[in-house]
C-alpha cells in the first residue's frame, strides 16, 4: 500500500508571502507613475501644438514622457530655457533619442522640463516646456458620515495594494493546496 503524502505547506506559505511582498514593494510606486504619450495621439510631430497638449496636465515626480516619432528625421533633446526659446538644439543637455522613434523620459527630478526637437522642427512648434512637482500628499481621514455609502478612491494607486494580496491569497489558496 502506498502512502501520498501532502507537502507542508509552512515553507511554502512563507516563499509566497515574501514573494507578494516584493510584488507589492515593486508595483505600488509604478502603479503611482502615469506615462504622458506627449501630443497624445498625433505623438512628436509638427502639426500639435505642446503647449495646449501640456497645460490641463499635471506631471509628478517618478511619471514619464513617452514620444513617438518619424525616427529619421527628428529627435528628442532635453535643453534648457534660453535654447528652448530661441530653439537652439546646439547646447543640449541631454539627447533622449535612442534611433527607435520610441523615447521615454524619465520626469525624476522636481524642476522645469525644456524639451525639443533639432533639426530645424523647433521652428515648427516641436517644443514641450513642462514643470514636474511631487505627488501631493493624500487627503487627511475624515470620519465617514452615516448617510454615505463608502468611501471615494481619491488618489491614484489606492486600489493596487488590496488587489495584489487578494490575488496572492487566491493564488496561495489553489496553487499550494494541490
């Protein structure tokens, strides 16, 4: 007669929760990140205009610039405010373009943005000038009244952490037990 025998489950509990514990340390700062796809669907191109396309925006610490682009004729080059204005791409302070058409900008420091593009396509209106400023805290608690039903998801990223641990505890549920 042969014995099956069950696996332990303590070892394994502990590798999953120390698992979803790292998904949560690497996923909540993401799930805080918003990537701006700059001139949305029209992309880095000369017929937007940026400074319309930027202004009802708010961009955060930790969000990214995303440009999509003819990758053989423009570019992506961080200046600062003087070249921006007279659309000098001689000086730049950093050339973003990687030769794919498809760049991302990190927006990691709290200060003013001078993006554009060389070439000649600054005269065109290829010219983004944004500020970056930290997260705002969240809300303070406030009691909830009697007459309100639940309360509101006011900040971006609130829901991420309670849908991570409940798919941690349905993956630990039938994963381990079998």
């Amino acid at each position: 007669m042969e014995v099956v025998r069950r696996r332990s489950g303590s070892g394994c509990l502990s590798m999953v929760v120390a698992i979803m514990c790292a998904f949560v340390v690497v996923m909540v700062p993401g799930a805080l990140a918003t990537r701006w796809t700059v001139g949305g669907n029209m992309g880095w191109n000369t017929n937007v205009n940026y400074t319309v396309w930027a202004q009802d925006k708010h961009f955060y610490n930790g969000d990214w610039l995303f440009f999509v682009y003819d990758r053989n004729q423009m570019n992506v080059l961080e200046v600062n405010k003087t070249d921006y204005e007279s659309c000098n791409s001689d000086n730049f302070l950093h050339n973003w373009t990687t030769g794919a058409g498809r760049d991302v900008v990190p927006l990691n420091v709290t200060r003013n943005y001078y993006i554009i593009s060389g070439k000649g396509f600054c005269y065109g209106g290829m010219k983004l000038a944004i500020h970056v400023e930290n997260l705002p805290p969240p809300p303070s608690s406030t009691p909830l009244d009697e007459k309100s039903s639940s309360p509101t998801l006011t900040s971006r990223g609130m829901i991420v952490l309670p849908m991570v641990l409940a798919i941690g505890a349905v993956w630990d549920a039938f994963f381990w037990y079998w």
